[in-house]
C-alpha cells in the first residue's frame, strides 16, 4: 500500500544526506518534498499541515540528537511524529464485565463489514473467546446468506434468527438483535458481533437505526469499517459515523491492496478513535492489530520484521524447524523430503510478494521489494510437483538419480529435465552450505541458546 509514499520520503531524505547541520533552510526544502508525499498519497490536509508543523519545530529546535547525521534526524523525527499521530501504543480491546460483550459494526456498504465480522470471530476464537455472529442487515438477504457462509467457514457460532413475514425495518432489526444477544448469553458465548446493514451514502434512516442500536445493546466496541482504497471518503465518513455514534475504534480494510494509504495515516487524526485492526487479505486469518510503529516502519522503509517473526512463529510447525535444523547443520544432510517440507512450510507465510514486503528497503534489503513483484510463485508449485514425482529411495538419496531417472521425474511432474537439473542443483548447494555453517559452530551456538529460542532472541532484538 505504501510503496509510492515510501519512495517519495526516501527522495525527501536523500536531499539532506550530505549536510553538515540542520539548518531552518534546508528543513525547509526537504518538508516541502515531504508535503507533497503527504498529500500525493491522499492524507488529510488538516493532518499535512499539523504533522509539516510539528516536524519542522522539533527538527530546527531544540530536541535533535547530534549524534545523528541530519537525515537520520529528520527521519528519527518523522518517525516519532507519525508514530504519535497514528496513537502510539497498539489499541485495547474492550470486553463488558458481564458477558456477551456487544461489538456493533459500522459502516457504508461495500466497505467490507460481513467478511470483517468474520475475521474478528476467527481472531477472538483464536485468543480463546466464543463468537456469535449475528446479521440485522434484513434489507438485503444477500447480506445475512453470505454472513452464514463466513461464520461455517470458520466454524463459529451464528444466530440466524426468524423473519417470520415480518416486514423489513427497524422493529425488526432490534428484535433480532435483541433475541442474538439473549441466544449468546443462553449458548455461553462471551461476544456478540452484529454485522449492520450499509447503505451507499450516510442518511438520516441508516443513523436512526444505529442510534437505536446502540440504545438497546449497549455495545463495548462500536467499530467503524473502512475500506483504505476509498481514501477521503473513508476518512469523512468516519467522522460522521462518530459525531452520532461516538466510535470506539476503526478497522482498516483492503491494506494489501493499491491504495495510496491517505486513510490509514488520517482516519485517527480525524476521528480521535484509534485505528485497531486491519485486513490485509481475502483469508479469515489475513486479519491483525493495528501497530502503529510497525506501520511506520513500513511507510519509512524500516520494514515490519516483528510482525515477520510473529507471523512464523503462530503458522510454522516449530519441531519441524528445529528437526530440519538439527538434521542440516549437525547430521549428514537433508533429504529431498526434508526440503520439499520446508518448501510447505515457507508457503504457509503466505506470498513471497508479502514477505518481502516485510523486509526493509534499505540496506542490505534494498531493492527486494520491488523485485518481489517478479516472483513466479508457480515455481513453488513445480518444485513440489518434481520432488513428489520422485520415488521415496530417490528422495533419500538423490545421487541415485541418473538420466533416465530424471526423464521419467519430469515427465511425471509435468516439467521439463532442465528442471529437474536446475533443482538438484540448488539443493546440493544448499546442502553443501548448510555443512559448512554447521562445521563452522554456528549450529552449537543456536543450540547453546536452544532451538526454540530463535524467535524470542530475534523480539528482544527488534523490540516491542
């Protein structure tokens, strides 16, 4: 989402590299460049103005560090002021001291409430709550059919509720309401998430029945759905959300997506509500909390190697990790099998495109996000398909493998010998570089330190 704001803070910065102090002039230049990033990517312009203020008083006053060259001062302020201005620490939930706590779910249609509700039953389960989901959207069937679809799909609990010929209106989106919270409390589940209806544009009828929503259920979150891609007009619509409804926090929809990211760096400013969760894919699980120095770190070019790290270590299967580490750097090697599972392993983080996203952009990273769009993640796919094409003998041992063999290998798998080449070439040089960093002690070292370790070792090192 970021990419263009980010290369366009990079040039800003750049301009200052090379300047021997901090001076009111050139501080000067590199705002204005900043400013023009800003508003290109459809930030607010109240929010530029505020931000280009409190930037420009901390960089000529008193407060720069003299360690730091002036680029890095700057960006260490920018940082620190983007930081403030998305909310500083990462978002609390909030739960009601008697159960089910109400989460009513705002916002226009389209925005994507129905697969968000979704989203935050499959989280809420994973943190060992009880979702129920109920929809009181009964002007559009459409709506509540496709909410039954989401809540099956991630086996979470629903409260479909009878229309009963009633005619479609506020009487009857209270009553549903009001019978889903009576079913959660009866079924022991300690959240209620309501998906309400949308419309395309605010009107006096949608408030109405939210305000009388809020009236009957007393909700502990209201939250506001905004689609990233819409820009201003999430940012506008959620200040008028929150002026009648008083808003607890905001979720971000489509952040993996091409939007300019305007709406993620103002929505807070505007509304004064925290942004608290973000959808940053179509899966149940492509869902997270808002942090907002990690989202910083993106937009800098710093990366989001926590989020990484938390993303390996709640998908990976860590005995696996340890045995095939073990196995690498101490024993004789690794199989073919051995490789095609950390092949499997590595496509449960998702696309390469979004891993490397990860990564920072500058340094020894620098230029790996841009060529991740290049990456043909079909050849995952052949790689498996060539190894499960082979005999479980010649996945043990690969130097049996002759030429006939690889006819017959490729064939199977639908791919070319050249492939197959190609791939018992790079799995001898892995192996052969695995040997070498295991004689080298690196593997005693990691196993001083304990296997299961690596993840911790690697948040102390980054923070939180």
């Amino acid at each position: 989402m970021f990419e263009n704001l980010t290369d366009k803070l990079q040039r800003a910065f750049k301009s200052l590299r090379g300047q021997g102090t901090l001076t009111e002039e050139n501080i000067a230049e590199a705002l204005r460049e900043i400013r023009v990033a800003l508003l290109e990517a459809d930030v607010n312009l109240n929010v530029v103005r505020d931000l280009i203020e409190q930037i420009r008083i901390k960089a000529v006053g008193t407060e720069v560090l003299t360690a730091l060259s002036p680029s890095e001062q700057v960006i260490k302020i920018v940082r620190d002021e983007l930081i403030t201005m998305l909310g500083k620490d990462t978002a609390r939930f909030k739960f009601a001291s008697q159960p089910p706590s109400v989460i009513l779910m705002a916002g226009l249609q389209g925005s994507g409430k129905t697969t968000t509700a979704g989203k935050l039953a499959a989280w809420l389960k994973k943190g060992g709550h009880r979702p129920m989901l109920v929809s009181v959207d009964v002007y559009r069937p459409a709506a509540r059919e496709q909410l039954k679809v989401v809540a099956k799909s991630i086996e979470a609990k629903l409260y479909e509720g009878d229309q009963k010929g009633e005619k479609a209106g506020s009487a009857l989106v209270e009553r549903l309401a009001g019978e889903a919270r009576r079913e959660a409390r009866n079924m022991g589940c300690d959240t209620l998430i309501v998906d309400t209806a949308g419309r395309l544009h605010i009107d006096e009828e949608l408030m109405g029945e939210m305000e009388r929503l809020k009236k009957l259920l007393n909700p502990s979150e209201i939250l506001f759905i905004a689609d990233a891609m819409t820009g201003q007009d999430a940012v506008n619509s959620a200040a008028d959300f929150h002026k009648r409804l008083g808003l607890t926090g905001v979720i971000l929809t489509k952040m993996d997506g091409d939007a300019r990211g305007g709406a993620a760096l103002s929505i807070r400013h505007v509304t004064g509500q925290p942004i608290k969760f973000i959808g940053v894919g179509e899966k149940p699980d492509a869902f997270e909390p808002f942090h907002p120095d990690r989202i910083v770190g993106r937009i800098l070019g710093m990366g989001d190697m926590m989020s990484l790290i938390e993303k390996a270590e709640s998908t990976l299967d860590r005995k696996k990790s340890e045995d095939f580490a073990k196995k690498a750097l101490l024993g004789d090697g690794f199989t073919l099998e051995d490789f095609r599972d950390q092949l499997g392993q590595i496509r449960k983080l998702g696309s390469m495109e979004s891993i490397l996203k990860m990564l920072p952009s500058v340094g020894p990273f620098a230029g790996l996000q841009a060529a991740s769009k290049n990456v043909d993640e079909k050849q995952f796919t052949r790689l498996e398909a060539i190894i499960n094409s082979m005999t479980p003998k010649e996945r043990r041992n690969h130097e049996i493998i002759s030429g006939s063999r690889r006819k017959r290998i490729a064939k199977g798998s639908g791919t070319e010998v050249q492939d197959v080449n190609n791939l018992l070439r790079q799995y001898a040089q892995m192996a052969k570089m695995f040997k070498q960093m295991g004689k080298g002690g690196m593997m005693k070292n990691m196993m001083r330190g304990g296997m299961g370790g690596m993840g911790m070792g690697a948040k102390q090192r980054f923070g939180r």
